[in-house]
C-alpha cells in the first residue's frame, strides 16, 4: 500500500498524464499554437528542473536525486497544465479559480472537524495530536495547506460585487473562517501556522482600515466590516478557551517555538547552521539535488538519536540553495520574489480598488506559502 504522500503524487501524475494528452491532441491534431516561452514563472521553473538534472551528476545521494526530480518535473508539468487550462477561461477566471480553492478548503477543513468531532465523542481527543492528518500525511502540512487558502474566504466574505450564490458563499466562508481558526488553534497546534494566522490577521485588518482612511470613509463605515471578520475568530477562540479541554494555552504553545529548551526549535537552528556551511563551501553549485540527507548526516552524526535522519532543512530556501547553489536558487525563488513585491506595490499604490483587493488575497496567500517554506518543507 502507498503512503498519503505517494498516493496523492500518484493521483497528480494521472491528472498530469490525461491533461498532457489533451494539451498534444490539441497541439497536434486541432493545430493550436500554445506558447508558454512569454511566461518568466514557467520558464523559471523549467530552467530550475535542467540545472537540478544537472546538479544530480555531482550528487553523492543519486537515488535521492532521482526522486527529487521526478517530483519536480510533476511540479512543472502540473503548473503548465494548470497555467493552460486556466487561459481557457475567458469569463469570469479569478472567480472560478477562488472557487475551486474554496471548495478543496472546505473538503480539507470538513476532513479534520470529522477527526475532531470523532475523537470528541469516543473520549480520546487529544490536541495537537498527529492523528489530525487531514487528506495529509502531517499535522504541519494540514495546518499551512489550509492556511494558505484561508485568504480565499476572505475574498468571499469581502466581494463588493453581485455574483451567483453570493449568500451561500458569505455565509459558508464565515463559518469556515471560524472552523480554520478553531483547527489551526485548538485541534493541530501547528506552532508556526499560529504564528502565521496571527499575522494574517493583523496584515488584513491594518491594509483594511488604511484603504479605508485613504477613501475619507466614517469610522462607522470603516469599522463595521472589520467587526464582521472578527466576529467568527472570537467566537472560535472563545469556544476553544472554554469548552475544549485543551490544557495548553496559545500563548504558551506559541512562546515555546523562541524558548532555547525546545527541542524542535534547536533541531531546526542546528539544520540552518549546517546548511548554511554547505552553502558557503558550494556556492555557485551546490551539493547536488536529493544531497541533503547523506550531507546532513555527516554533520549532525553526533546529535542523532535512534538514527532518525534528518529528511529536511525545515527552511526550503536553505535547502534548495544548499543543494542547487545560487544559480538553482534564483531560478525557483526569483519569479516568487518578483510577484510578491509587485503585489505589494499594488496593494498600496494601486487606484483601482478591485485590482487592489484581487491583489492583496493572493499577497497574503503567498505570504502564507513563503511562512510555510521559511519553517518547513512545502517543496517536498
């Protein structure tokens, strides 16, 4: 049997397969021209997937090196297929794209209250338990891959604009806006995703109210809505305070991620420090793709208990410059980097609210993705 993760690669690889045939057939037999060469994100990430082919040849971890590649090519094939199909949406395509975000959130989300509510009944809850996978293999992937689409809710909740099933999308997103924070806060624990969601928060409310001040809008106008989003978090946090038996408070859950006692903690600053020693001795080439393992376990042989390897760096940008050097570094990180601060930019200086609104959604969903790969591993 195929563990969760190889399953779900499994399931992509089909879906990449009968995409791909369609895109040929369309190519080949219709006599479409499709071009992707205009496309800097593409033609970033299929330039990332030849130098880590090529980085694979001073590999010490070749087997390693053959598994990292088939999961970027499947990356690269998945976002080619996705950046097509998404171009053949003429009308209304940020619409239908939030969408399909909502409703993979809300099947996500609806997994883990199952767990939970489970759990709740039988008399074995018990928090931050790894049971609470999800449709994941890890309590930490669960946790970011909803946060991540939390954003999306948002969108709903905030779309000025008339569109089909306007209520039932207001209405779900508010109680799925309290489901996330009540899972990521008193069911996962997932310290960082904490972290995150706090931050979220804050971003949405500050860039809310700005915008709002720079409209000349009464405090009555600027508040109301602002009220509106909290409403679900605070009832979330006041049910999870008071009726989940749930003996570790945030605030300590939180605090024990900076406390030089923790364990996870040190172990991650143990794998930056030697990751950031193999980058200063591999600038420019890096170790290989797949590398880190074997390279790590050089370095951390007399920390390692019960001969646990350590799999990750817990940072993705260290890993991938650890292993594919600045040239693979850039080639990954550079259109990410480009985006996000085009974003911004727009965020705040944009004149067109509705381009400003579209923008800050998906800013804060990418500030989620670069929160997720800062402390764990969203490439693998």
């Amino acid at each position: 049997f195929l563990d969760v993760i190889s399953s779900q690669g499994l399931y992509l690889n089909i879906l990449n397969l009968i995409s791909t045939g369609f895109l040929i057939f369309k190519i080949f037999y219709q006599k479409k021209q499709i071009s992707f060469k205009n496309n800097i994100v593409f033609v970033s990430f299929f330039s990332f997937l030849i130098w880590s082919t090529i980085t694979g040849f001073w590999s010490v971890n070749k087997s390693e090196s053959l598994r990292a590649l088939t999961e970027i090519f499947t990356t690269v094939l998945a976002f080619l297929n996705i950046f097509y199909h998404s171009q053949q949406i003429q009308k209304n395509r940020i619409f239908f794209i939030f969408s399909t975000l909502f409703l993979m959130l809300l099947l996500e989300i609806s997994f883990l209250v199952y767990d939970y509510l489970n759990d709740i009944i039988n008399g074995i809850y018990t928090p931050g338990s790894m049971r609470y996978l999800g449709l994941t293999g890890n309590k930490n992937i669960a946790s970011f891959s909803i946060l991540i689409k939390v954003p999306v809710l948002l969108y709903f909740i905030f779309k000025r604009d008339n569109y089909t099933f306007k209520l039932f999308f207001k209405s779900v997103s508010y109680l799925y806006l309290f489901f996330s924070f009540y899972i990521i806060f008193f069911v996962t624990l997932t310290r960082a995703a904490q972290i995150s969601y706090i931050l979220l928060i804050l971003f949405f409310l500050i860039q809310n109210i700005v915008s709002s001040l720079k409209a000349s809008k009464g405090i009555s106008t600027i508040l109301k809505p602002q009220i509106k989003f909290l409403i679900p978090i605070v009832l979330a946090l006041f049910i999870g305070v008071n009726f989940s038996n749930n003996t570790i408070s945030i605030n300590d859950n939180i605090s024990t991620a900076f406390e030089s006692k923790d364990a996870s903690s040190n172990e991650r600053l143990r794998f930056y420090e030697y990751a950031i020693e193999i980058i200063k001795d591999n600038f420019f080439t890096g170790t290989g793709i797949g590398s880190w393992e074997l390279e790590s376990i050089e370095k951390d042989r007399l920390e390692m208990k019960s001969y646990v390897v350590p799999y990750h760096v817990h940072n993705d940008f260290l890993e991938i410059f650890s292993e594919t050097g600045l040239l693979g570094f850039l080639f990954f990180y550079l259109p990410i980097i480009i985006v996000y601060f085009l974003l911004f930019k727009s965020i705040f200086w944009s004149k067109d609210l509705q381009k400003q609104f579209i923008s800050m959604i998906i800013f804060l969903m990418l500030s989620m993705y670069i929160s997720d790969a800062l402390l764990n591993f969203p490439f693998a």
